[in-house]
C-alpha cells in the first residue's frame, strides 16, 4: 500500500458530487476506501468508466495503493475494515428522490444510512466525521439561513429535504454523545461544472430547462421569424434568487475542508455569494432557446391557465416550480473563513456558463446517452 499520511472512507463516489471529491481527494495525495455495490469487479469497472471523463486513471490508483474499494450498502451493515485505520468518513451517498414514492426512500438511505455508518465509526473508533447534506436543511420559509442547525424542524418541500434534516440531527446527538468530530457541509442547487458544462444529475435547474426545451419543440411551427412568444405566468418573485452551485466549487471546498480536520466541529454553507435572480434565469432559459413571454405573477390560479403553454408549463414542474417560490439567502461565514488563502473561489455563474452547462445537457440527451450506454 502506499505510505499516505490519512485513509479517508468515502461514501457515494459514484454520485454527482462524490466523483468530483474522490478525484480532488486522490490528487490532494490521501489514501481512499470507497464503499460500492458489490460483486467488487463490476463496481471497479463502473467506478472506472464514472471518473475517466474527469481525468482519473482507477484502475492506476488501485494497483498504486492509493484506492481501495469495500464492498457494501447503506443502510445494510458494513464489513470490517480489512485495510488498517480510517481517520475519517467522508459521507457523500445519498437518495436524491423529493417524495417517498418508493417504500422507505429517501429515508432509508438518507436517515437509516447514516445511523448504520455511524455505528460504524464507533465500531472502527474513526474519529472525524464529514456529513454532505443540503443547505434546504433550512426548509422554505427562513429569509436568511445562518450556518448552524435549525430548531425547531422547519417546513419543508420535499420529503428529501426533511430527511437531511433528520440526518443532521442525528449526528449531532451522536457525536456529542460519542465524543466523534462533526462537519456538516451543505451545498445548494448543484448544477455542472462550471468550465466544461459536465454532469451526470440532471434535476433541479436542468428539468426547468427541458420542460422549456419540450415546449419550443412542441410549438416550433408558430416560430416565423425571430423569436418564438409563448406566454407563461410563473408564481415567484422575479427578484427571487437561485442559489446554483458548479459542482467543481462544490467538491474543491469540501476537499479543502477535509484535510483540516482541526475545524471540524462547524456546518458550511457551499453555496453562491451571488447567486442570480429568478429573473436572470429566465432571461438565460428564453435567450438560449430564443422564445419569450414569460412572467412572473403573485399567483397562478391553474384553472384560469390563459395559454396551452402555460398549462404544459406548470402540469411538467410541479415541484421543482417550488424552487422559484421559496428563495432563501444563505449565510457563509464560516465557509469564507475556512477557505480563505486557499485558492477556493466561486466561479461567475453568469450567461455564459448557464449556456456551457446548457449546451453539454443538450449534447447528451439530458443524461438518456449516458443511461443507454451503462445498461
């Protein structure tokens, strides 16, 4: 094995964010188990085709030491440790599923998931503990979210939203009680990576945007000159903000904050110190795909819907057109702190790069290429 200084055990490596933070912890010269589905040797080659449009050579890393993969599931009991000491977990898995449509998800992941990792880290006396959770830990009626754990239980949208929310509570009981370090970093709205537009996640910004797609597809033959108008009413505040974050920031201040195990003990806030308005966005979303006629309205009563399109418009979101109502600021003081002198900063998210990221969505089929060639 290699003779790096800490092993971290990471969590959801093939998620969206988890790619993104196992490459950063690879190049930052840390040792990694990841914990996948087994049987080990498929996992190895999914792990493998995930990370090498990212620049990561797995199978090089795992004949080097540098990576090691357990075989497991959350919330199932975990295996030993077969590869000496873990000095820290960094959990990033996760089911991102809004509602508890399926028997016991997102909580059992979310929730259970935690407790059996937990029980884990009591088991194998791992000291430090790194929870990925959401800044919408906040629910959907705090003006401004301070980077702390919101009691009492706030309202919230998505059954998702709740479930960390349990999650963070949990933790911080358990390690209070267990005497264990706890981080808590909470991303906003990840989009894809602010240089190239690459993502494999595909809700959120990217499901507004292709129900606007679908739209000006559906009414492409009224287009004659210039732009198309397709009046649609959205129930927000235009001055309203969404808080995108690229996933590149995401994963580089987490990086960060895990090889300072000394401000553990602390909740961030990875979100966007300027994030743009809900009339940015439109802007953005009607200059990419050049229609117009949306506007923004107190209220939209769906029974006097005044156009085909708006109809399309509100039956395809339902409740991601939540996202644009509920818009909390958020605080990050103690993410500015932390990552500062490091080089860390947040990428412009302006026009341009909403039309990269944009571009790569539509250049791959909104993730349905991606999806064809795992199966």
């Amino acid at each position: 094995m290699a003779n790096q200084s800490t092993t971290t055990f990471l969590t959801g490596s093939t998620g969206f964010i988890g790619q993104y933070v196992l490459r950063g912890l690879l190049d930052g010269g840390q040792r990694v188990v990841v914990l996948l589905r087994g049987p080990a040797a498929q996992s190895r080659l999914r792990l493998a085709a995930l990370l090498a449009p990212l620049g990561v050579d797995v199978a090089r890393h795992i004949n080097e030491g540098h990576l090691t993969i357990m075989e497991g599931t959350l919330p199932d009991a975990l295996p030993a440790v077969t590869v000496g000491r873990v000095d820290r977990i960094v959990h990033s898995a996760a089911c991102l599923q809004t509602v508890n449509a399926d028997p016991g998800e997102p909580f059992a992941t979310n929730v259970e998931g935690v407790k059996t990792l937990a029980r884990w880290a009591d088991a194998h006396d791992v000291p430090v503990f790194h929870f990925v959770s959401t800044a919408y830990t906040c629910g959907r009626d705090m003006a401004l979210a301070r980077e702390v754990f919101h009691t009492p239980q706030p309202r919230f949208v998505t059954d998702y939203e709740l479930s960390k929310w349990q999650a963070e509570e949990f933790l911080l009981n358990w390690a209070k009680r267990s005497g264990r370090r706890l981080t808590i970093l909470r991303p906003a709205l990840v989009v894809g990576d602010s240089a190239t537009g690459f993502t494999t996640q595909y809700g959120g910004f990217y499901q507004v945007a292709r129900v606007v797609e679908m739209m000006a597809e559906f009414f492409s033959d009224q287009r004659h000159t210039g732009e198309l108008c397709l009046p649609v009413r959205i129930e927000a505040d235009p001055s309203g903000s969404q808080n995108f974050v690229p996933v590149d920031y995401v994963a580089r201040a987490i990086v960060e904050i895990v090889a300072r195990d000394s401000n553990t003990h602390q909740i961030y806030h990875l979100t966007n110190p300027a994030p743009p308005s809900n009339d940015e966005v439109r802007c953005w979303l009607e200059g990419y795909y050049q229609i117009h006629g949306g506007h923004f309205v107190d209220r939209v009563d769906p029974s006097t819907s005044e156009s085909l399109a708006e109809r399309m418009f509100l039956e395809m979101n339902d409740v991601i057109l939540q996202q644009f109502k509920f818009v909390p600021e958020f605080d990050c003081t103690h993410t500015t702190e932390v990552l500062r002198g490091t080089g860390v900063s947040f990428p412009a998210l302006d026009r341009a790069m909403a039309f990269r990221l944009l571009d790569y969505a539509r250049d791959h089929k909104w993730g349905r290429q991606r999806k064809a060639a795992a199966s």
